[in-house]
C-alpha cells in the first residue's frame, strides 16, 4: 500500500492543476479512491470474522497528542543565485584576447580579458589636444568678462543713451499733442451733437405740421435729408475722436518703449564700466569659472586614462564561467557584457504562488523539496523573497494570479542543478503537542455545543461537552472536556444513545453492516453520513496535514485510535 500511495503521490504532482477549486476537486477524488480501496481490502479480508471485524473498523480510540502542520504546496524551478553579468571596462574597447573558456573555474582577481588600446590611445591624445584648446580660449572669455569698457567701445555706449533719450523726449511731445487735439475734436462733436438737436427738432415740428396740411412733402423730405446730414456729421466726428485716442495709445506706448530703450542704454554703460556690478555679470563669471574648471578636470582625467596603455577586466568573484558573450576583436561598449560568470554551490528554487495561498507565507517559512526525477532525495530550503505584487501566469488549465517567490536551498551532494523542477512543501503553520481526536467523534447541538461519546469506565457511552480548538481534514483539537487517553467512540451507528455500553453499540454496527452487506435494506444517503461515522463540521482546512498520520483505524473495544506520542 506504501508503494501505491506513494506512486498515486507522484502522479498527482504532474497532473493536478494549479487552479485552486479544480485541484480541491480532484484531490477530493484520489482521497475517495484510497478510502475505497483501503476499506474494501479491510472487509473483504475481514467478511464473517465478527466482533473481531467491527474492532477493526475503528469504532472506538484513545485521545492522544499531536504535531499539527499546515502546508502549501507548488512547483518551483532551480536557479542560480549569484550569475554575475561581468561588463566591458571602457567606453569602446576592442577585444584582444579572452583568457578563459565556458566551463573553467575561475577565483576573484583573476584576468579575463585583454583589450587592444590602440584606438583608444588616438583618441585620449585628440580629446586632449582639443581639451587645451577650450582651456584657453574659456581663460579669454573669463578675462574679457571682467575688463571695463573703454576707447571707441566706451564711446559706443555713451551715445547710445544720448540717442535713448533723444528718442523719449520727442516720443513725450507726440503724446502730449494729442492732449489739444483731443480736446479740438470734442469741441467738435458738441457742436455737432447740437446741429443733430435742432435738427431733429425741426423735423419733428413738420412732421406734426405735414399732418394737417401745413407743410408739404417736399419741404418734410428737406428737413429729414437735414437730419440725416446733421447724424452723419455727428458719427464722423465721433469716429475721428475714436482715431485720436488710438493714436494717443500708440504714442504712449512709444513712450514706453523709449523709456525701456534709455534704461536699457544706461545699464548696458553701467555694465561696460563696472563689468562685475550686476548681479547678471557675477553668475556669468561664476559659470565661465566653473566651465573652465570643468575643462582643467576632463583634461587630467584624459591625461590620467592616457597613461593606462592597456585595460584588463578581472573576475569580481570566484565560480565558474557559463558563457562568454564576445568574440577576440570585436568592439565593446561600456555596458556590454563580455561574460557570466557563476557559483553553482549558491542555488535558489523560484515558484508562483496562487492568490490564495500568498497570504500564508513568510520569510524564513521552512520548505521542503522533493523531484520526481530524483528518487528518495528531499532538499530543505527556507523562503528569502516574497514578491510585493501578483503576476498573471499561463498554465494548461488557463490563466491564474499568483506571487513569485524566491527560497533558498541546500545542495549538500551537489546534484541540483540549474534548470531542474521541484514539488515544494511550505510549512506555513506548526503546532505540536495538541490533544487530538477523529473528527467524525465530534457532534454539534442546535445551539452549537460540541460534544462526543466519552467511554465511561463502566464501559457505557457518556455524553461529554468539549471547547475545539484547531483542525486538520480528518483530526480536530480539544481544548478542554477530555484528558489523553480517554477513550471515545468515533463513528456512532444509527440508534446509539446515550448510556448504551460499548458492546450495545457494536451490535448495532454489526445489525448495520450486515444489512449493508446483504443489500437487503441498503441506507440512504443521510444514514450513510450518520452511520458512517463521518459527521464532520463543515470548515475549509485548506493543506492542513497531520503529523504523524493516524486514521480513524485502531485497538477495536480497546481504543487505540491516532497515532499519539
């Protein structure tokens, strides 16, 4: 049967999918079939032996303790934890030689490569020269920004705030005109504005007087052409005075203009006669200094790199090389990798987590793992990096979200090697020396109360209320309410009660099986749950397991039950 288990393990490894309620579901089934099959072996083998049989069906035990571990299960793929990428020394280099090989063993400070700096060496000798060359001409600059105007150049800024304030001063006559102009048209539009007045009154009067005859159409379109004359008169006049005013705007604003021309005339000979007065002109020269600083700095660094004719590249770290990137004679840029080099003895299991089992697991959580292609071989490792977010990761059962994580792992014989695939085990909860019982013992009042058959040591059946506590699939924790070694019933057939002596209670199981056996009166669904003795309360265990394996199998009328310590 160990051979069986152990084969139907391996087999559900590969074919149970990750997706969370498939694998529950398919689980559920493997656990039925072994059930099954264990059950069937121990009837056939048993069938006619009779109070012997029902000893063997585990009826009664012994309440003992436990070990209660919680686990997550999961695939993971071993990798290596410290690949160094090693990078080409340089900006642009051209490869001279490479010293070494994929597959030779190489120790920290070791050479690797050798680079030809011909090319290298042209080009330091012109960045120099052109270095010089901005050396001085950034001294000129420097030196021109703190020398004082003088001569013709002098002469230049004078007369430019001559000019300036020649210009304001004709741009403040054009402005002021206007002041007269505008008052000229107003006068203007008042007079005009009054022709529009009596205008309009005469016509209102002929058109009162056209009404009774006393003026004729003739002179009423006269005094209405007037009318009409006098409005025009009065629109152009208004327009004009709109004119003036944008005239007047135009003139301030050369004003204005004048104003900033003359300012800026009289800093500009400010500025020529005291270079360093304005705060402006300081920063300028702070930059230039800074600027030619950073020139004198780039040039004894080209100096300094002239000097190194040949650049090698040494291993940062003891390993073995895993694969060379670059050929001899090719060139290389600064983040080029050249080659791997690696520690095979430092080995990591990467795994994907489902969503739903993320939650459980820590840092420094023990892990156990086991391959199917490495038979009897069981590797230890502890968790050393949890992902803070989820992927989405494409199985054959569809899409799922899980977690990466990163364990570490002991490779003591040295035959992990990178690339291999593990089933993980994930202790993710341990408790140990918990009072344990079957859990079909356990049966529940209306109002919730847990309570089981305590063997009375009249030998009778005693209802005993008891306070659970943790619980496995097929085990359940008892805080208070029993003692170790207290003696239960674990699956009570129908009829039992309270009071009934244990050999009662195996009649009745022995009426039941018979039945059963002879089909003559086959038990429903509900009697199977009651009869069966599996009465378990309703509660998700997820991967609990525990430790070590027990059953509901033991010593007939004299208990036994699980494995205790």
């Amino acid at each position: 049967m160990k051979n069986i288990l152990k084969k139907i393990k391996g087999l559900a490894s590969k074919l149970i999918p990750k997706n969370k309620i498939l694998r529950i579901v398919i689980i559920i089934i493997i656990i039925a079939l072994i059930a099954g099959l264990i059950g069937y072996r121990k009837i056939a083998s048993n069938r006619g032996g009779g109070m012997g049989d029902m000893r063997q069906m585990g009826l009664f035990e012994n309440v003992s303790t436990m070990d209660l571990s919680e686990t997550v299960t999961a695939s993971g793929t071993v990798l290596l934890e410290d690949e160094i990428e090693v990078y080409a020394e340089g900006e642009t280099n051209k490869i001279k030689s490479i010293l070494v090989e994929e597959g030779d063993e190489v120790t920290v400070g070791e050479l690797l490569v050798e680079y030809d700096v011909d090319d290298t060496k042209e080009d330091l000798e012109n960045q120099i020269r052109d270095l010089k060359r901005d050396i001085e001409s950034s001294e000129l600059s420097l030196k021109n920004l703190s020398l004082a105007a003088e001569g013709s150049d002098l002469e230049k800024l004078e007369n430019a705030v001559t000019t300036a304030e020649i210009s304001l001063e004709e741009a403040k006559v054009t402005y002021n005109s206007y002041t007269t102009k505008l008052s000229q048209q107003q006068t203007a539009i008042d007079n005009a504005q009054k022709d529009v007045d009596n205008a309009q009154k005469d016509y209102d009067n002929a058109l009162v007087l056209s009404e009774v005859g006393g003026v004729s159409q003739t002179e009423l379109d006269d005094y209405e052409y007037t009318l009409k004359k006098a409005n025009d008169t009065l629109t152009e006049a208004n327009d004009s005075y709109q004119d003036l005013l944008d005239e007047q705007e135009n003139a301030r604003l050369k004003v204005l203009s004048a104003e900033n021309s003359l300012s800026e005339a009289k800093s500009a000979l400010y500025d020529g006669q005291n270079p360093l007065a304005s705060e402006s002109s300081k920063i300028s020269y702070e930059q230039q200094k800074l600027n030619l600083e950073a020139l004198k700095d780039s040039l004894s660094d080209y100096e300094k790199d002239l000097d190194e004719l040949v650049y090698y590249t040494y291993a940062s770290v003891s390993g073995k090389v895993t694969e060379v990137c670059v050929d001899e004679g090719t060139y290389t840029e600064e983040n080029t990798v050249i080659l791997y080099v690696a520690d095979f003895n430092n080995l990591i299991v990467s795994a994907n987590i489902e969503e739903y089992d993320a939650p459980l697991l820590a840092l420094g959580q023990k892990v156990t793992m086991t391959s199917d292609g490495l038979e009897d071989k069981v590797y230890t490792g502890t968790i050393t990096k949890i992902s803070p977010s989820a992927d989405d990761t494409t199985t054959n059962m569809g899409t799922e979200t899980t977690v990466p994580i990163e364990i570490s792992v002991d490779n003591p014989d040295g035959i992990l090697k990178p690339g291999y695939s593990l089933d993980l085990e994930i202790t993710t909860k341990e408790s140990s020396d918990l009072l344990m019982i079957s859990s079909s013992a356990v049966n529940k009042d209306e109002d919730g109360t847990s309570w089981v058959y305590k063997i009375s040591q009249q030998n009778n059946l005693e209802k005993t209320v008891i306070e659970t506590g943790e619980a496995s699939d097929a085990y359940i924790e008892v805080i208070s309410g029993l003692n170790e070694g207290d003696r239960i019933l674990v699956s009570a057939p129908e009829g039992t009660e309270e009071g009934m002596t244990v050999e009662e209670v195996m009649a009745l199981y022995s009426e039941m099986t018979a039945e059963n056996d002879s089909g003559d009166s086959a038990p429903s669904a509900e009697q199977n749950g009651d009869m069966g003795g599996m009465r378990q309360n309703d509660r998700n265990n997820g991967s609990n397991q525990m430790l070590p394996s027990g059953g509901f199998g033991g010593g007939g009328a004299q208990g036994g039950g699980p494995m205790g310590r």
